[in-house]
C-alpha cells in the first residue's frame, strides 16, 4: 500500500512518475552505458580513418581495435543489465512527492579519534535540529554480552533489536516501540514515539535509497537511507519538530538497524545464514510470520510507504 492511496487525505502531492530515475536504487549503471558508449565510439574512429577503397579493413590497427571492443560489448553489456535490473529491484516504490518539512536530523560517523576503548564504543553521532552530536549511540561490552545505549545528555536508553520489535528502553520498561506486523514480503513497521505514530513499509529483501514514514495525519516523512560504508548506513532524516532529540534519534537509528537486518537477511544464503536476530530472513521480511515477539507496547496501524 503506499502512501496516497486514500484520496481524502494524500500525502502532500499525489503520485509521482514511478519509472523516475531518482527512486531508482542506484545509478551505477551509466557508468556501464558510459563504457560501452565509449566502445563505440572507439571502434568508429578506428574504422573512419581507413584509406583502402577495397572492401574490409586493411589497417592492422584497426582490426585489433575492433576485435577488442567486440569481446568486450559481450560483457559491457551484461554489466549494463545486470545493474539496470539491480537498480529497479531497489528503486523507492511509494507515490509520495511531497514531503514534510520538519527539523532535520542525520546520523554520522564519529571521528576515529573518539571511538574509545574496547568497553565504550561511539557507533553513531546524530545531529538533531542543527545540534552536533545532540545524542550518540554507543556500543559496549558487558558482563552479559553486547549492548548498545542511547545518550541524549538527560538519559541513557538501551537499543534492543530483536525479532519483529525494536526498543529503546529505560529501567522502567520501553519508552520508544518499533513493532513489525503484516504477512510475509509485505511487512509493516509502526513507531510508536511521544505520542506519535510513524508506519512505513518494507517488500522485499533488497536495501532501498530512502524510506517514507506516514503519521496519523498522513503527512509523509522522508528518510535518506544513504549509502552503506563498512556494513552500515547513516541516515538522514525531516523528522516532526515535536520529537526531542532521542525520539528523533531512535526513529532514524531504526532506520540504520532495518537496513542492516536487510542485508543480513539478503546474505545469508551466501554467508550459511544467520541468527534469529541478524540474518535469519524467515522472520525478518520474506519469510513466514513469526510464532511470537518480545514484550512491548505498541498499537498496531496501517501501513506507510517504503
């Protein structure tokens, strides 16, 4: 379902062409094209300059040329395809064109310098509403295994991503929910934050360029799912200006950990396959519905674009 399929109230634009090269996932393949652009051309300025009147060519220069960018179309043009269909599988498949304008939040990396012992890892520095670094992620080990802690300089929150529910949670119990529903390869997650609900969708095991968040209103909101460097990604987001700075920091860290669970999901045929909570895709997006989830609170939605 996506996000301006009810007319009574669209989300801020109605459709958009969905064939538009900026919702597809990549655009590796014009160097593929560029290539084999090239070839071409290669092989005319070889081939124009030829002064034999007789049929063929006579210049030995050319010939090898020529056999040359013959057996190199053959893979030139494999390549093209192959990154064609690759960047379609991936392409943004909402209508959304309009978006929320909000305060701006984006996820990066920290300086290697500030990384910190082996028991206190910075993973992510979020800048919130022009903030640098307004809250960090950090990892840590612990006598019980690894953990990861949300900062924002009044609290620190636990992340747990588990299976088909994500939280962020004080002693006291959740404070920020992300729960999965919907049946297999169309799933469904519902934020639950201060109040506010954000549904987005997931098809598919394929990593996406972006991802549109619709509230209870039905204002669309977009996240930048950005590149992935090193196993990760660092989203950036417009995010509702009513979210504080954790809230705003677990929505996009959401984000990076559903990215990250696509990609395990996605490898790990290749890699002999994964744990409940990393690569096992059974569970995650593709596969059959899950047999039960962790406890949490969060009231289950409609879906939202991907």
């Amino acid at each position: 379902m996506t996000a301006t399929l009810d007319p009574a109230r669209p989300a801020h634009g109605g459709p958009a062409p969905r064939w538009s090269p900026r919702r597809l996932g990549h655009h590796r393949y014009l160097w593929w094209l560029g290539a084999l652009v090239l070839a071409g051309v290669v092989a005319a300025i070889a081939v124009a300059p030829d002064p034999s009147s007789e049929p063929g060519i006579a210049d030995d220069g050319a010939v090898n040329v020529l056999t040359a960018v013959i057996l190199l179309t053959p893979i030139l043009l494999w390549g093209l395809i192959h990154q064609v269909v690759s960047a379609v599988r991936r392409r943004v498949r909402d209508d959304v064109r309009v978006h929320g304008v909000g305060q701006p939040v984006a996820v990066r990396r920290p300086d290697p310098a500030s990384l910190g012992g082996s028991d206190d890892r910075l993973r992510y520095l979020v800048d919130v509403d022009h903030v640098p670094g307004a809250v960090t992620v950090r990892d840590r080990q612990e006598r019980g295994g690894p953990s990861s802690w949300l900062d924002d300089g009044e609290r620190r929150l636990r992340l747990r991503a588990r299976s088909g529910v994500m939280t962020a949670s004080e002693s006291t119990g959740p404070v920020f929910v992300a729960r999965r529903f919907g049946r297999a390869g169309q799933r469904h997650w519902e934020i639950a934050v201060e109040g506010l609900r954000l549904r987005c969708e997931v098809r598919g095991a394929f990593p996406v360029p972006r991802r549109t968040l619709i509230d209870d209103d039905g204002t669309a909101w977009l996240v930048q799912v950005g590149r992935s460097r090193r196993g990760r990604v660092h989203p950036s987001a417009r995010l509702p200006e009513r979210l504080s700075p954790a809230a705003a920091a677990f929505v996009v860290w959401f984000v990076a950990e559903l990215d990250a669970k696509i990609r395990a999901a996605r490898d790990a045929p290749i890699t002999g396959g994964g744990s409940a909570d990393s690569g096992d895709s059974s569970w995650w997006d593709t596969g059959s519905s899950d047999s039960g989830s962790d406890s949490g609170s969060s009231d289950s939605g409609s879906s939202g674009g991907d």
